[in-house]
C-alpha cells in the first residue's frame, strides 16, 4: 500500500508545470513606480484616523511580496464616481473585494494622500474619494484602486498591484488527473509558509475531509545520507507537516512524502516543496 501511494506521488510530481491591467483610455501617467525587490507591503483594510499617536486603521494587512504603483490623473470628462466605477467593474471578475469604502466613511483624504500612499495630488475634498481593495487568492495578488477629486475639479487615481510571495505557488500551478498542485522551492518555503497556510485554509477549509500531500524532493546535503536523499527529504517533510497541521483544520489530514531524487522535474534541479490534495 505505501509502496503504491508513494509511486502515485511521484506520477503526479514528474508532470510538467502548467502554467497593472490598462486602464482608462486618454488617462495622463503622471507618475509610476515600477516592481523593486521583496519587501513588507502594508494593505489598509479599513477606514483610517490620524490620533496623537500616528494614523491608525481599523485593520491592515502586511504582504511580504513586491508591487507596482501608478498615479494617473483621469480623463477631464469622466466624474470621480465614473472613474472609480470604470477601473473596479473589470476587476470584479478576477479580485474578490477585502475592502471598499466611500466619501467621509473612508476616513480623511489628506491622510490617504500624505500618510497612505504618499501622493500629494490624490488630496481633495472627503466627499469625493473612492478606495477598494481585492484579492485573487489563486494567483497570491492583491490589487488596489484609490480615486480622489481635487479642488479644482481634476480627478486622479492610484493603482496598486501586489504580487505576494505565494505568487510563486501560483505560477507553478499544476492540475493533474483532478488534483491540484502547489509547487515553491524549499529554500523559500520557510519565508512563506504563513501564507502558504492561509490560502489553504482558504481552499480547504470547507470542513470536508481532505488528504493534503507535503512531498519534498530533492538531492541530500548530507554527506552520509543514502543515495537517494530520503531520509532527509522525509525528515523535512515531517517538519512541514507538523507546521500546517497546526494551522489548518481537523479535516484536514496532512501527510508527509519524502522523495529525494526519485521525482525530478528538468525545470526545478533545486530541492523543492509540492503540496497537493486529495478530496
């Protein structure tokens, strides 16, 4: 029986991976700042209050991730709301909302403009602002949208474009026989496990029962390993699992592989992480 479900795993392991939208015609670019590295994202969830202590937000989230961020100021015929409504309207089909609010429910545009994001021509009156924040949860990206009408009646708006670490699960997303696969290299899994948990919370945490798959495979870094590198490739597996058991629910069963050299794919030499479920 182990023997049969371990030769399943690497079937399924050895197939190969599968693998900022435009946005208003006649809009003016008037500032972008293109992806740099790796850094911690700060994503307002909630309406903000500039206290004694600093601004405050009802709730945020940090992103380990990169992200793009381009202001543009808006066609002089379009209104503030046709604008805002013209950028989410297509979003709705990819990104789930997080977050949305309008006018003064959103909290003071000066501290949006100066304190947020740090764009001066975003500020004008409460009434006139427009913020939404969506995420796609199968590619790892977050996406936000903030309009803003100023004083002499020109509109600008911001997009924001968030790739998270667990994109990278995403781009190497596999489906196979009915089962769906996540594939991060080991070396960065310790970074995103975190995340790697939450979205498996989001796709299994229905209450169903599920048999979740962490299989490691790659060559051993022990000199005294066996040839094929499974003890070590198993004894970080366990350690995987151990984690995620701890973060997802008691319908969820995990289950550690280790696989050593025995699972190659041409295109991952380096040790890596697949994570894949049985329903």
């Amino acid at each position: 029986m182990i023997a049969l479900w371990v030769r399943r795993v690497i079937i399924l392991l050895t197939v190969s991976s599968l693998d900022l939208r435009a946005d208003l015609d006649h809009a003016r670019l008037v500032e972008a700042l293109p992806a740099q590295s790796e850094e911690s994202i700060r994503v307002v969830l909630g309406s903000i209050e500039n206290l004694s202590t600093g601004l405050v937000t009802e709730r945020e989230r940090i992103i380990e991730g990169r992200r793009e961020v381009a202001l543009y100021e808006a066609p002089p015929t379009l209104s503030h709301q046709s604008v805002f409504d013209d950028l989410l309207e297509p979003r709705l089909a990819s990104f789930a909302t997080q977050f949305i609010c309008e006018g003064r429910d959103c909290g003071s545009s000066a501290d949006w403009a100066n304190g947020i994001f740090g764009f001066r021509l975003l500020y004008g009156p409460e009434q006139y602002q427009h913020y939404w924040v969506g995420l796609d949860s199968v590619r790892g990206i977050w996406q936000t949208i903030y309009v803003g009408r100023r004083g002499n009646g020109k509109v600008y708006y911001l997009t924001m474009s968030i790739r998270s670490k667990m994109a990278a699960l995403s781009s190497d997303f596999v489906e196979y026989a009915g089962q769906k696969l996540w594939r991060l290299p080991l070396s960065e899994f310790e970074n995103a496990k975190r995340n790697v948990a939450e979205r498996l919370r989001v796709r299994l945490g229905s209450g169903e029962r599920v048999t979740l798959v962490v299989a490691v495979s790659g060559p051993s870094t022990d000199a005294n390993e066996e040839p094929f590198g499974l003890s070590q490739s198993l004894r970080q597996a366990e350690a995987i699992a151990g984690d995620l058991r701890a973060a997802l629910p008691e319908s969820v069963t995990v289950v550690p592989q280790g696989l050593g050299i025995l699972a190659p794919v041409p295109e991952l030499p380096e040790a890596r992480v697949d994570l894949f479920w049985f329903d």
